[in-house]
C-alpha cells in the first residue's frame, strides 16, 4: 500500500523568506507524485505534478519540487515567499498502475508573517 | 470551464436525519470523484465514476452512504441516519480521463455538520 507522510503540520515563515515544505511517500511500485494547494474556504488547487522525467518540476505562483527516488521524497520549494501563500498544501500520489485515486498525505499549514 | 461546483456549501443536521450532496464536474469530465476531508487531515478517497458507472467504493464509504451518477453528468451522495462521525468536508473532483497524468479539478466542498 501508498502512503504520504507530511513531517511538518505548520510551517511559520516570514515574507520574502525562502520555504521547503516536505514529502515523503512510501511505495514498492513507481508512483505519480502532486502537490496540491487549499486556500481558505477554496477547493483544492494543483499546483505541480510529476509523472516521469526531469526531477524538478516547477509549478504555478513560483513553486517547484524535486522528486528524489533514492529517498523517496518529492519537496515543494518556493525562494521567496508572499503573504498570499498562506494555505494549506498538501502532497499526493498515485501508484502508476491504479490511476483510481490520490492518496493525500495529512498537509503543511504554511503561515507567512509580515 | 466554470469548475467543479458543490452544493450546499454547508449543511448542518441533526443526528438520524437523511442528507444529499450534489456535484457538477466539469463539463465533458468523465471521471468523478468523491473525497472526504476530516479536520487536520488530508483528503481521503471515498468512490470514483467513470461516466455513469461506479467503479470503486473504499471502506469508509459505509451502507449509509450512497453515490450515483445516472446520466454521466451531477453526481449525488446521500448519507443516510446520519451520525456525529460524518461530520466532515465533503469534496469533489473530477477529470477529463482515467489517466494519472490527467489532473484531478476540485470543487469547493459540501461541509457537514451533525449535531
């Protein structure tokens, strides 16, 4: 079975500051890997996937995230925060032959300050 | 593309009590999905269709619980005897095919509270 282990429930940063939220997933077969955004009383926003290829991805609004098989870690990274990134994040995958479902991991509270 | 809506945003009911959600995928989506979300936790999955045909339940989805997609396009989940447990952020996706690569769009959620 999949999972996703999200270490840090928050994250406190100030603006402008740079910020790497973590990812870890557990998986004996290759997996397709998301990280996915929930603002305040907004569904869910992709912000980045990785399917095969180049292990940096890079997103929306600044954002990337380096999938790392050995350690298997998909990292989302952003230099230089804004107070507008305040959010939920939450990491994902799918196993590549079940394309059925995300399995979510429990998210990052990321809080930027002034 | 208008996205995926929900309705109602929020319910709150009282325990016992019979409640419907109701979800507009994107037009054209194939696939639908329906996740529960849990204070502090991440989006579990609860069932999928692929057009009108409801090709997987997970466990959590109880004999209370009922989802249909009669013509393909809205989908319905119905909770019934409703328990202080069901208590949740209902939510629902929805994707243009059945390929991973194929991003899942959200909608805003249904939030249920059982009193």
């Amino acid at each position: 079975a999949q999972s996703v282990t999200q270490l840090d429930s928050q994250v406190p940063v100030f603006e402008e500051a740079p910020v790497e939220l973590r990812c870890n997933y557990s998986s004996s077969v290759s997996v397709y890997l998301f990280w996915y955004v929930q603002y305040p009383n907004q569904g869910l926003q992709l912000l980045l996937k990785y399917l095969s290829g180049s292990t940096l991805v890079k997103g929306i609004n600044g954002f990337e995230a380096e999938f790392n098989k050995s350690q298997t870690s998909f990292h989302l990274r952003k230099p230089s925060v804004h107070i507008s990134d305040t959010a939920e994040y939450f990491c994902a995958v799918i196993p590549s032959y079940n394309t059925d479902k995300l399995i979510f991991g429990t998210g990052t509270r990321l809080q930027v300050f002034p | 593309d208008t996205g995926v809506s929900q309705d109602p945003r929020h319910k709150i009911t009282k325990r016992g009590q019979n409640v419907t959600f109701r979800c507009d995928p994107i037009s054209e989506h194939n696939r639908l999905y329906w996740y529960r979300q849990t204070l502090g936790q991440g989006p579990e999955f609860l069932t999928y269709f692929q057009n009108e045909a409801q090709l997987e339940k997970s466990r959590l989805l109880s004999d209370r619980f009922s989802a249909e997609r009669p013509k393909g396009s809205f989908s319905t989940l119905e909770i019934q005897r409703t328990e202080q447990g069901d208590s949740a952020m209902y939510l629902c996706a929805s994707s243009l095919e059945f390929w991973a690569a194929d991003t899942q769009y959200f909608g805003p959620g249904t939030r249920l509270t059982v009193l």
